[in-house]
C-alpha cells in the first residue's frame, strides 16, 4: 500500500526497516539521537531503537567515520550520518583512503558494508563552505558505490539497498528536497543500486539528471513543451555504478544529449557522462553533448546569486535549445 | 615486583613472571621478527621487495610483550610498521615475505604490500598507511567487539582492542578525535604509543608539546596513563597485562606509553643524520634480544647450546621462508580488478580470500592430488 509521505520519513524508514531486520545495522552522527535528527531524518528512531543504536556523536567526523569504518571489519553494518556532506571534508582520509580501499589493500580480507549519507548542495543560502556538491569529487574514487535519489520512493529504496550491500555506499540526499512528498510503498522493496528510471518519455532531446537537478530539468521541460521541443528525462539514481545503457537507449531514440550536473563541471560526472556518450553514441548524436553545471565559483551567500550559480531551468532550457538547433 | 609511576599515581605490579617455556617462546618470537627484517632489508636491496619498508628492529619487545597480555581473539591494529605486530600475532613468515614480494600467496595477494600486513585468523586489522589513521579504526574495533558482545548477544563486554601508534602520530587530528570517543563511549581499548623518539626524523621534542611526559595527553581526556619500558619484554608484558585485564573489567580506555628505540632507520632510504652514533650505540646496548637472552642464561633456564640451536632454527625457519614466498607466483592480471567490490559488476569481478587463509580450497587441491595419483 502506497501513501503519501516526506522524503526524510522514507529515509527514515528505510532506515528503520532495515534496522529491526538486522541488529548488526546502527546509526551514528552529529545530533542523530536526543535532538532527533538535524533535519529530523532520525526523529522518533532514539525512542524505538534505543542510545545503543541510534549514537549521537561529538563534533568529530574523522573520528566517528574512521569508527564505522573500523567496525565493518569485525562485521556490523553502521550508518553514519554527516548533517552535510560538506562537513565530510574533514573526514576524507577516512571515508576516501579506509572505506573504499581496504577490501582491495587486504587483498578480500575485509570488505566494508557501511552506508554514509547526508545532505548534499546548495541548501538555501549557506554560502561556500556549507554548500559542497561532492558527487564529482568522490564518485572518482574506485571501491564506493554512489546513490543520489530523487524522490521519496527512491530514497527508500535505494537506502535500503545501500544498508544491505557489501560495498560502502555514499547516499547524497539534497536539503531542498527533504519536505518533498511522493508515494512511497508501506513495507518491504528495493531499488536497485546501479540502474537509472525514465521520469519522463520525449522524443527530441535526452535530459540527463540525478537528485536535485532531476527538478530543474522537469521545470525546463515544461517550458520547452510549449516551444515544442519534447524532452526525456532520465534519472540516473546512482553514479556509481552508472548506467549507461540507459543514457545510450535514450539518445539513440532523441539524438541529442544534455547532461544537467550539480557539481562544477570541471572533471565531473557531466564530463564523464559526456565522454562516455561521445563514444558509445557518435553515430547518433546530431550535436556533441552539452553541459549543464554549477557556474565554476564558490557558493555566494546572496539570493539571487545563489539562483544564478545552480544548474536552473534557465540555463537547462538555453542549452536544449543550443543543442537541437539543427533538429 | 616491579613499580611503576603512572600519571596519576605509583602501582605495584604484582603480575608474575610467567614460566621460563613461555619466556623462551618469547625469545623465539623476538628472534623470529629480528631476523625477518634482516631479510625484508636484503630482499629490499635486491629488488625483491618494492615500495617502502618500514622495520622493526629494537622494537621487537612491544610487540611480543603487548601481544602475550592478550588473548587472541583481541583485535590488534597498527601502523604501517606491521611486520613484528603480525609475526607476534601468528602469521606465517612465508605469507609475510610473500606479501612483500609482491606475490600472489601474501596476506593481501600483493596488494597491500609492507605497510598493509592483514591477518584475519589471528586477529590482525593492519597495517595502515596513513599516521593516525589507525586510530577511529581501532575506536571502531573496540566499539564492535562492546556491540556485538553486549547488544546483539546480551552479555557483557570482553574484548579488548589493542591499537598501535607511534609517538609522531600523537599530534594528529584523528588520533585526539579517537581518544576522545573511546572515553565518552567507554570503549574497551588500549593505545599503545611505542615512543621511538623520532616521528620519522623530528626528534619527539621539536614536534610535540609535552613530548617529556606524552600522557599528558591521555589525561587531558580523563583517559588512565603509564609510562613503561619497552625494551624488556617481561616488563612490557607485566604492565600490559594489568592494563588489559583493567580495560577488560571496567571497558574504559587506556594510554600507554612505551619507551622503544628504533635501531634502523625511519624507512630504508634514511640516513639517519638526525641522531648520533653514540645514540644508536647506547641503545643498541640495550637490545630487547639480548636482554632477554641474558635474563635467561642467568636464570639457568637456558643453556649456550639451546640458544644456538633455537637461533639456527630461527634463520632456518626464515630462509626457507624466504625461498617458499619467492616461489609464490606473481598475481594474475585479472587480480588487478579483484576485491576492488564485493560483488560483481562491470570490469570488477568480485572478491575471494587469500589462498592461506582457505583451507577448504587447500584441501580440495590435496583431495584432487590424492585422488590423481591413485
């Protein structure tokens, strides 16, 4: 039975599901337990759970990552919450060398089934260093899956598959979408790590997206609709691993590609997934792939700039146009 | 009885001496870690091994003697000088050697090289690479050992984890971040500093503020402290013991901080310029091997001849080592994409264990040989 229900109660209750599944799953992070989650993600989860399971931490996100990591390897299957993915920074020797390396650096020894999640972006006006996207930054990295969803069903799904795989997964949810609504099935489903969705069918040009940005490319659909220029949106869910295919069906239908990018666009996922469609698809495209990004500046605090710097409608619009000039 | 000033007060050790058999297994173990890094220098300098090499010579007590104090279900974690703590805690020499050679039969299939000694069996988490970074792994351990133990099966706490880090590793922001979570959560660790004085070659004085007493540190957390000698392993164990059996009977954390020399250099391309030669010698004087060795001689418990014959049997022991890892095959190519995920996806295929490490495979191939040749 499906309802309607926020983003942040499906994260919650993915998380919740999964741990009364599995007492080897616990959560742990800033604020997470007495003040019920900064953005209220774990609220009500102290109460069922209990302080051993559901930790707070002190302000210390080396430290409280480095101990998840550290307890992979005698077999639980933490969560750690970073209140923002910005703050995971100071935690990068941990969740960047340890996580995703020591299965390899045992030689399959010690495999590392932790899940770390928090808020990613732009929230709404918290200037650069509170604003980090860093899908590009650690998507680099070999050893981690990646999983940005869009919309609550997602995020329940996908969580819930990030809890119970094998690998270390990072799970980017965005500040902005977290009082989103969406029909979200009661109980038990998940959703594939690694496999993108159709959000919605076009003819004329493939819109390539991920999270937040999935919004600002249904925004500009709308308005291209009424230019007659009939968008597909794909969600890609998961950046790592990437679905390709799903990008390479749709531009051979649309032959044309616009890849829609929160992070800056200098060695990104946009230029990867620009790359990759170049190859797979230069027999199909009807112009190169063009980018959408974060303009290529730290996070200004001021409104209007801050609109301005994001991979918005306008911007999306301007490029679809510019790419399907020859259509 | 030994006694020993701790940061807050004087104790008085009151663990026996164990029996002259364990002292002597001790003695084997120091031999057999000594040796083992005199051959990792000469594979090192005839190409054999690559990368760095980090040895352990002269701190060969700290290992044997903190290793004994436990039990070996303990969890030992430490830094990327790994090979006496992994040795100590019963790995095979050959498995070690063929790790450092890069070759398919070592602990980490040569992935992990010198700094990256795995040891599941027998309770080791590494060898890591990074100085400090050990550290919330080892809160980790801790915190999952107290978990399993009392949240998933409902009984008490009983573990302990021992983690290692050296003296320049104490002015690292992860290390003060893990101190501090093993004492709010009230985990069942010790951190073990082996002082060799040197953070590579900074001098412990020029680097670290009250680097005369570093226990100065564990107090400012509300963390219990000693300072101990680490070049007598009957010392380190005896302290060790009792701070052990602490940790296991209260689950809160402990510091301790463990007077060592190290008798090479920082790693094999240091030449030292940063101390004297009479330093070196004076310590090396003091060597842990010997010591040990004089204790038991004087003991009687000991004769010339046994000695003899346990150091023959030591490089015996060492050299076939040496050959039976240069045997090993290097790894396949398709290595390259193995344990990078669990599973299978893409240009990743999976993961598996080391070849030591699965008698199931091993048997299998004895069964298949047997069943051949009848």
């Amino acid at each position: 039975m499906a309802r309607e229900i926020e983003f942040r109660e499906a994260l919650r209750e993915a998380m919740s599901e999964e741990m009364r599944a599995d007492p080897r799953v616990y959560l742990i992070g800033e604020e997470v337990a007495d003040y019920n989650g900064a953005y209220k993600v774990s609220k009500g989860m102290l109460e069922e759970f209990g302080p051993r399971r559901i930790i707070d931490t002190p302000i210390s996100e080396s430290g409280f990552a480095g101990l998840g990591i550290g307890s992979t390897m005698l077999g639980l299957r933490p969560i750690v919450e970073f209140m923002s993915w910005s703050f995971s920074l100071v935690a990068a020797d941990q969740i960047l060398n340890n996580a995703p390396k020591m299965l390899y650096m045992s030689g399959g020894q010690f495999g590392c089934p932790i899940v770390f999640r928090g808020n990613d972006g732009a929230g709404g006006q918290l200037g650069s260093t509170h604003s980090w996207c860093v899908e590009s930054l650690y998507a680099n990295v070999p050893g981690l899956k990646m999983i940005i969803p869009s919309n609550p069903h997602d995020a329940k799904g996908l969580l819930k598959s990030a809890i119970r795989d094998d690998n270390p997964v990072f799970c980017l949810e965005s500040e902005r979408l977290l009082s989103v609504k969406g029909d979200v099935p009661e109980g038990d489903y998940v959703v594939p790590i690694g496999e993108a969705v159709i959000h919605r069918e076009g003819t004329d040009c493939t819109l390539v997206g991920f999270g937040r940005t999935v919004y600002f490319c249904e925004q500009a659909a709308d308005e291209l609709a009424r230019e007659g220029i009939s968008c597909e949106i794909l969600d890609m869910r998961s950046i790592r691993p990437l679905d390709l295919d799903a990008i390479i069906r749709s531009v051979k239908k649309t032959n044309y590609c616009v890849v829609v990018d929160q992070s800056w666009s200098f060695a990104s996922i946009g230029s990867e997934v620009a790359a990759e469609v170049h190859a797979a698809c230069f027999d199909d495209l009807d112009n190169h792939v063009h980018r959408v990004h974060n303009d290529d500046v730290p996070a200004p605090y001021s409104h209007d700039l801050e609109q301005e710097m994001l991979p918005n409608a306008r911007k999306i619009c301007e490029a679809v146009r510019s790419v399907t000039y020859n259509a | 009885m030994s006694t020993t000033e701790t940061a807050n007060h004087v104790v008085e050790n009151t663990v026996p001496v164990p029996d002259p058999e364990v002292l002597k297994s001790w003695l084997r173990d120091m031999l057999q870690i000594r040796e083992f890094e005199v051959r990792s220098m000469q594979a090192y300098q005839n190409k054999l091994a690559g990368g760095f090499l980090h040895v352990y010579n002269g701190q060969e007590a700290v290992a044997v003697g903190c290793i004994a104090a436990m039990r070996h279900t303990d969890p030992v974690i430490t830094a990327y000088r790994d090979h006496g703590h992994a040795l100590a805690r019963g790995l095979d020499p050959k498995i070690g050697f063929a790790e450092l050679f890069g070759r398919i039969d070592g602990c980490a299939k040569g992935k992990g090289g010198s700094m990256h000694f795995f040891d599941r069996n027998n309770s080791m988490f590494g060898g890591h690479g990074i100085v400090g970074a050990q550290c919330p792994l080892g809160t980790g351990l801790a915190f999952a050992t107290k978990y399993t133990e009392e949240v998933i099966k409902g009984g008490t706490s009983e573990s302990v984890t021992a983690c290692f880090l050296g003296d320049g590793a104490l002015n690292q922001g992860s290390v003060h971040e893990a101190m501090n979570l093993a004492v709010i959560f009230n985990l069942p660790i010790v951190f073990c500093v082996e002082n060799n004085r040197y953070a590579m070659g900074t001098a412990v004085g020029r680097c670290t503020a009250s680097g005369n007493q570093i226990t100065n540190r564990a107090v400012a957390f509300g963390m219990e402290a000693r300072s101990i000698g680490g070049m007598d392993v009957i010392e380190v164990y005896r302290e060790m013991k009792e701070i052990v059996d602490q940790v296991r009977a209260t689950s809160k954390p402990y510091f301790v901080d463990i007077d060592t020399y190290r008798f090479k250099g920082h790693s094999m391309s240091d030449p030292r310029k940063y101390r004297t030669h009479e330093e070196e010698q004076e310590f090396e004087a003091d060597d842990p091997i010997e010591k040990l060795t004089r204790y038991l001689l004087a003991q009687k418990a000991m004769t010339e001849e046994e000695l003899k014959s346990l150091s023959k049997q030591v490089r015996l022991e060492i050299r076939e080592a040496v050959n039976w890892a240069r045997q090993s095959p290097v790894p396949d190519i398709s290595e390259l994409h193995h344990d990078v995920y669990a599973d299978t996806w893409g240009d990743y295929t999976g993961t598996s264990l080391p070849g030591y490490m699965n008698p199931a495979t091993d048997e299998d191939a004895a069964t298949g040989e047997a069943s051949n040749g009848s």
